[in-house]
C-alpha cells in the first residue's frame, strides 16, 4: 500500500489499449507502441479507437516490472472507460 512509481524508471512501464471483447486492432498496436515508457497516462478523446462509446468499453492496462530486492515481478493495472 505504498506507491513506488516514482522509485521505477520510466523503461519499466507500458500500457496496452484494447476494446472490451474485441480482437486488437492495427490502431490498437499502434496505440500501445507508443506508450511504451509512459509511467502516467492522461486520457483523451485521441486515446479512444473509433467507436468507443457505442456499448463498448476500452481497457487501458499499465504493465509494470517490479524488483522487490529478491524477485521480478509483473504489476497490471486497468481503467476501464
């Protein structure tokens, strides 16, 4: 219960965008490869693919690698818009 992130480099943190149910899109790896690095995220109206707000959902997933001293390990994250 103790936030870190600023103690984690930047090259620890990516974030995937991915619509609820749906298969990734070209858009959406595009999206992703360029939040590589990005330790916070500020949502915008650019951030959102085609078709978002017609009953569907976009997951944001930070992924964060983590040394506790002893072991690596991955951190996941969402928000759900």
């Amino acid at each position: 219960n103790v936030d870190i992130t600023s103690d984690i480099t930047v090259n620890n943190f990516r974030w995937e965008r991915q619509v609820d149910g749906e298969p990734e899109t070209d858009a959406d790896r595009l999206w992703n490869s360029n939040h590589i690095g990005v330790k916070a995220l500020t949502l915008g109206n650019l951030d959102m693919p085609v078709g978002w707000g017609i009953g569907k959902k976009v997951i944001f997933t930070c992924i964060c690698s983590v040394n506790d001293g002893k072991n690596d390990m991955i951190v996941e994250n969402q928000v759900i818009v």
